[in-house]
C-alpha cells in the first residue's frame, strides 16, 4: 500500500515515518507532503491508499484537504495525527470522513492499533 504523510514539520514526518516502522507498517511504500495544498495535489498525483495528516498546515489545514478531496469524490482512507485534540475537532473530522485520529505524543502500540485493520 502506499501511505501519504502531510506534516509541515519535517521531523514530524520522520517520527511517523519511524513509529510507522515500530509497528510493523515499515514495508508500505510511503510518501510526504510539507503542506496541504502539497497534501491535496499528491493525494491526486500519487493516489495512495491512506492519508495520514497533521491537523495545522499552512496554505491548506488538513480538515481542508479532507473537504476538498470528499468534494471531488476522492475516498481515500484519510486520517489525522495531531497535537490538538478538542471534541469539536473529532465531531469534524468524523462528519468530513475522517477513519482515525490519533493524538501527539503517540506510541508504536497506538499506530498497531489504528492501522492494522487499515493496512493489514
């Protein structure tokens, strides 16, 4: 499967990438986007199989690349892996399609939980 990681922070998207890899998910063919508008247009050129997306980007939010892509009928499984955590955030993400939502710090265990009905 081929996994799209959006996070504006570079180590962020290594430290998913590495959790990714602790969990037993290392072998996914995986690719990264520094914004979501990066995000929106590699979900398009790539079609990948999850999205995986921090909540906070510049030029696109996350919840904005969701929209989007649901607007033009694209189903990727699409989640969120994010430092902010408020109950209208999850009611968001859930109406817009959102499969998952993970919180910062997260653990190896955390990923297996999420991810291996997803991934396999």
């Amino acid at each position: 499967m081929k996994i799209l990681i959006a996070d504006d922070s570079r180590v962020m998207r290594q430290i998913v990438v590495r959790t990714l890899r602790q969990a037993g998910f290392g072998d996914h063919d995986l690719v990264e986007a520094a914004d979501g508008k990066e995000a929106f247009e590699l979900v398009n050129a790539e079609k990948p199989d999850v999205v995986i997306s921090d909540w906070n980007m510049p030029h696109m939010t996350g919840i904005e690349v969701l929209r989007q892509l649901r607007a033009a009928g694209n189903n990727v499984k699409f989640g969120f892996v994010t430092s902010e955590s408020t109950p209208e955030m999850k009611t968001a993400a859930e109406a817009s399609g959102a499969e998952f939502f993970i919180v910062k710090p997260f653990t190896a265990e955390r990923f297996d939980e999420v991810f291996a009905p997803i991934l396999g």
